[in-house]
C-alpha cells in the first residue's frame, strides 16, 4: 500500500502559473535577463510575490519552465541540412556561439543552463531539459544515409560532444574563437569516420 503525498495549503493555481510564465517571456522580450526581477514578473504577471515564490525558487527557474513549457524560445537553433555535413554543423556551432554570447543573451544563456543544471541534480525520475540535442542526432542520421558518414545506431554521444562542449563554454563565459569552433567540428567528425 502506497502513502499519497499530501499538499499543504491552497492548491496551486494554473491561471497563475501560466499568467507569470507568459510575463516572463514578455519581460524576457523586453529587457536584458540581468533586469528581470521576481517583483517585475509578480507586477507584469498580476500575480503575488509570495505566490511566485512558492513555486519557484529563483527567476532562473522560472525561465528555464517558461521555455519547457513553450512560453518562451531559449537558443535550440536548428540544424540545416545542405548535405555538407561539416559546413551545417560549422553554422549550427557558429549560431549558437552569435546568440548564446551577444549582448543581452549570455546572461540569459548562462541563468537557463544553470537552473537546467541544478534540476538534473535534483531529478528523481527522469530529466527533461532545455538542452536538446534531437536536432543534431537527427542531422548525423542524416549524414550517415547518405554515406557521408559511418552509420550507427546511436548518434547521441557525438552530438552531445560538440552541444555539451558549447553548454560548458557558455557556462564559462569563455566566447570561442571561430577557430576553435572549426577544430571542435573537426574533432567529431573525425571521431565518427571510422
């Protein structure tokens, strides 16, 4: 016989929750990530601070929850497929180098892989993230159809080296050099020649 878990207080209100998520994707819109303030999003929202907090422990949280929840774009550029392998993921590491570390943006980068972060070390039962790297697996699938590549049955981990890789660098604050990024695609595409 399992126990329920059983809610203290009022139950949480949907209305709420999508009220804040869709003033945090407005704020976010409007102003840089290091102006954005739980008492901004508790005014725009027309919800109350004590509220807020009660559901979320940070407004890094309530980000990285407004772009799961498909309020709010966050990255996730896409890979295009021109059948030059080297030449997509080149550009896709190059995008995501221009937005990640532009003005305005690495703040915001930096404050949703780290609430990101911090949910997979709090995660029980299964991890669902901002970061995905579904589009670059899709892309080395491709590749290897056409025989650009070697084929196998999973292309994660070499997405994960050059998306992680980037994750890492924005993390960091240290902005790659487009040379850098060019050995990066180097590097994995060596890896998955043979």
């Amino acid at each position: 016989m399992t126990e329920e878990k059983v809610r203290r207080g009022r139950p949480r209100s949907e209305a709420s929750r999508r009220a804040v998520l869709e003033a945090t994707a407005r704020l976010v819109g409007a102003k840089p990530y290091d102006d954005l303030t739980i008492e901004g999003i508790a005014a725009e929202s027309g919800v109350a601070k004590t509220t807020i907090y009660r559901r979320w422990n940070s407004k890094a949280e309530i980000v990285r929850e407004a772009t799961l929840s498909g309020f709010l774009r966050v990255g996730g550029l896409e890979v295009v497929d021109t059948g030059d392998l080297r030449a997509d993921l080149l550009a896709w590491v190059l995008g995501l180098r221009q937005e990640a570390f532009g003005p305005g943006h690495m703040s915001l980068a930096r404050a949703v892989l780290s609430a990101d972060l911090d949910a997979v070390g709090r995660s029980t039962e299964g991890y669902v993230g901002v970061w995905d790297d579904r589009h670059l697996v899709r892309r080395l699938h491709s590749a290897a159809q056409s025989g650009a590549i070697e084929p196998r049955e999973d292309f994660s981990a070499a997405a994960a080296s050059l998306s992680h890789t980037m994750a890492i660098r924005i993390l960091a604050g240290a902005r790659p050099s487009e040379q850098w990024c060019e050995d990066l695609v180097g590097l994995v595409l060596r890896g998955l020649s043979g």
